[in-house]
C-alpha cells in the first residue's frame, strides 16, 4: 500500500511516499482500517503521532478512523500548514 | 476611463460578462496579511474592479520579505506595510475603496471587523490566526479563502461557503506550536506564495460571482516540486458549523507577536557585553560549532536552569534551525513573562551564511 505524504509528515518521513505491506508474512498484523494505519505509522514514525490533526484521504475522500483500507486505495496523510 | 474598457477583456468573455464584473465592484473582501500570499492576492483583484478592499497588517518591511513579497521595492524597507500597499494600489486603480487596519487579527477586534465584509481571505501566516479567522466567520457565516505553504507545497480551499465545510471540519484541532514549523523557521521558495495567492485570487471571484465551481469541500494540495495537484474532498461536521462564540484564548496570535530576531540583527547588535546568548542545541552539536559568547543550555535542561540565567539582561536563544529555540522561548516565557527574551529565527544554519 502506497502513502503520499503531504506537508510536515514528507519531513518527519523524510520522504514524499511510503510503502507498507498489506499481507502479512511474518504473521505481523497488517493495517485493515484508518485507524490501524493511523496506529501502525505512529509505532514506526513517533512524531506523526503527535500531531494533532492529521487527516488521512483514501481515495481522495476525507477518511474517518473506521474506514476500511486494502491495498488497492490510494491513501495521503495530510496534516494543516502555517506558512504565508 | 470608461468602465466598459477599462474590464472589456474579462468582460467579453462569455462566462463573465457584465453582469459579473458589477458583482466585482459591489463586493467587500477583507485580505488579512499582507506577505506573500496577501499581496498577489491584492493585486489581482484591485486590478480586476473589487469594489472595497479591506488591508490588514502592522509589519514593516523587512529586507528578507522582498524575494517572495515583490510588490514592495528596497526603497520600502523599513515603511508600514498597509501604507506601501495602499499607495500602490490606489495607483493601480483609483476607484477601489479601500479599508486599512493597521492591526493584526485579534480576538477583541475580530467580529467587529469581519462584519463589515462579504469574503474574507486568509493570507496569514500563523494558525492561531486561522483558526480566529475561522471561528469569527462561521460565527458571522462569512466564507473564508484559505491558502497556506509548507516548503514547496501549498493548500487551497474555501470554508464556509454556504453552510459548506469549515476549516475545522479538515483540522479539528490547532496544532500546538512546536509540531510545525512556519516560514520562517522553515523556509519557502520565492514563487510558491505567488502561485497559492493567485489561486486564491480566483476562488474570490468566483465566490462573489458563481462562475465555475467553488473549492469548497476540497482541498486543493500543490506540490511545486512535481507540479501535481491533488483534491481531496471532505464533508462537513454539524459540531464545526455550531460555534457560537470566540474561543477565550488562541494561544499566541500570530508569529508577529513572538519576540522574534533575524539572524542578521543580531550580528549587528553592538549590546553583546549586556546581552545572554544560550544555545539550546545538544553539547555535541554546541562543541561542533558555536557563536563567540554563547552559553550551552540543552533545550531539555533548560526549565532546570532557568535559576541561572540573568533576566535583567536581554536573553537571546539560538538553536541550529529556530525551532527549539522558538521552544525554548515558549517555556522561558512561562516562567519570566515579563523578561525580555528573543529567539533567533533560522538557527545556526542562517547564521552560518552570514558569518562566513
């Protein structure tokens, strides 16, 4: 599954996309909704899990924590920018 | 100079027509900032045949702000924003009304202020001014343009546009100051604000005008380094669309007012003897290298410490990029409130193109 990353989260990532396995191998749980995915990069990326808001969009719609996930989507982390 | 011809160019397009451009010249726009979004954004629709324009800012320009703010010259440094613009403007066209306020958004003047306009644009460069800008015109159900930067990305989008989405119903929740970096810290390539403000420009016009289809429930995401642009759709959120009153307090109210010293200021401040330089970067960044003078004080013992740095004199914290150090001044803040204290915007790695 294929993350485009957007603002802060490209830096914090260090870069513009990640991947992430979908199947499980290793007998690893695999991320199955947004809230899974939201818990799963917070593990491997502590700072995007300080963030207090971050939206995700799956399929180029705003994603609410339930929303289900499979490898086909294509999903973006989009946290709020400041600049001006 | 006859209205017909001075508009015949937008006005002969099909889709516009003269209908339109009285629509233009019947509305009232409040930009608020006048930096690199603001100013693009300014331009364009007093260019355009806005009816009233209203200007806010209480910077000065600055030497910095001219490779990305280009309506102001070298000859404006120095000088009041909101003045160099309104001159020019009137310039470019002298049948705009326009509304100054040489201000910046506050919570006690924004519902005041907001309700004398039909649209308002965010140009700010803060969230704390986002989000007052949010809240004041949902309480007013003004619409509000947004537009805001992050390196060589930017967002687009309008808010509140008939009961549509809020700025909130995307972000919830304001991020505190330490998870984002600003501009300053940050950076940003000279053209990009060009680039959002225009984009701007345009949802105004077509706000005021019902020509196209307004960014509303979408997020426009521009990513200059690819030229990609992205939508993202999101709904609205019925407790967003219910304020009802300001919240008491939206942290700091903008950059403006965070103590702020550019490197080069700095260096040419001729005070060193009766000034306390600390640099909060870790020891072994601080043995790496160091400005002469400079007292090392981790961010992370810096609270510990605070019993023995001397508030009498003026205190100036250095970090590598001006992020811990803006840190470092919200906590020094919070213990001596009433100390001078500033923080040196972009860190060593500004300093450094400058001493060498």
């Amino acid at each position: 599954m294929t993350i485009l990353l957007f603002g802060v989260t490209k830096d914090i990532v260090g870069s513009p996309s990640l991947s992430i396995p979908t199947a499980s191998i290793t007998g690893r749980s695999v991320p199955k909704t947004v809230k899974d995915l939201r818990i799963f990069l917070g593990k491997a990326y502590p700072e995007l899990s300080k963030l207090s808001s971050l939206a995700v969009a799956v399929n180029n719609s705003y994603a609410q924590d339930d929303q289900k996930i499979n490898s086909y989507d294509e999903i973006a982390l989009i946290p709020p920018v400041s600049g001006g | 100079m006859s209205y017909s011809g001075r508009y015949i160019r937008q006005t002969k397009l099909l889709s516009f027509g003269i209908d339109n451009q009285s629509k233009l010249s019947a509305n009232k726009i409040l930009i608020v900032g006048l930096g690199g979004l603001g100013l693009p954004i300014a331009q364009y629709l007093n260019a355009m045949g806005i009816g009233t324009l209203g200007l806010m800012d209480q910077d000065v320009v600055e030497l910095h702000n001219l490779q990305r703010q280009i309506l102001y010259s070298e000859d404006d440094i120095g000088k009041s924003k909101l003045k160099v613009v309104k001159e020019k403007l009137q310039g470019q066209n002298s049948n705009t009304v326009f509304k100054c306020y040489d201000t910046f958004l506050t919570k006690a003047n924004a519902l005041a202020i907001i309700k004398e306009f039909d649209v308002v644009v965010d140009a700010t460069d803060n969230f704390a001014a986002r989000y007052l800008i949010n809240d004041a015109c949902v309480i007013l159900e003004k619409p509000f343009v947004y537009g805001a930067l992050h390196g060589f990305e930017g967002q687009v989008s309008v808010f509140n546009y008939k009961k549509g989405p809020t700025y909130r119903c995307l972000f919830p929740e304001m991020p505190s100051i330490d998870e984002i970096p600003n501009c300053d810290d940050n950076g940003v390539l000279g053209v990009l604000p060009g680039i959002i403000g225009t984009l701007q420009a345009l949802e105004v016009v077509k706000v005021i005008t019902g020509v196209g289809e307004v960014l509303s429930g979408k997020l426009l995401l521009y990513d200059g380094l690819t030229q990609a642009t992205q939508k993202m759709n999101f709904p609205a959120n019925a407790i967003n669309q219910n304020i009802k009153m300001l919240q008491d307090d939206y942290g700091f109210t903008g950059c403006e007012i965070i103590p702020t010293i550019h490197p080069e200021d700095f260096l040419a401040l001729t005070n060193r003897e009766t000034i306390i330089l600390i640099d909060v970067r870790n020891p072994e960044e601080f043995d790496a290298n160091h400005l002469d003078g400079a007292v090392n004080i981790p961010l992370s013992e810096l609270t510990n410490a605070i019993d023995k740095i001397d508030f009498d004199k003026d205190v100036y914290l250095l970090c590598q990029s001006g992020k811990r150090s803006r840190i470092a001044l919200n906590q020094l803040l919070a213990e001596r409130p009433k100390s001078s204290i500033y923080h040196i915007s972009g860190g060593m790695n500004e300093m450094a193109s400058l001493c060498l």
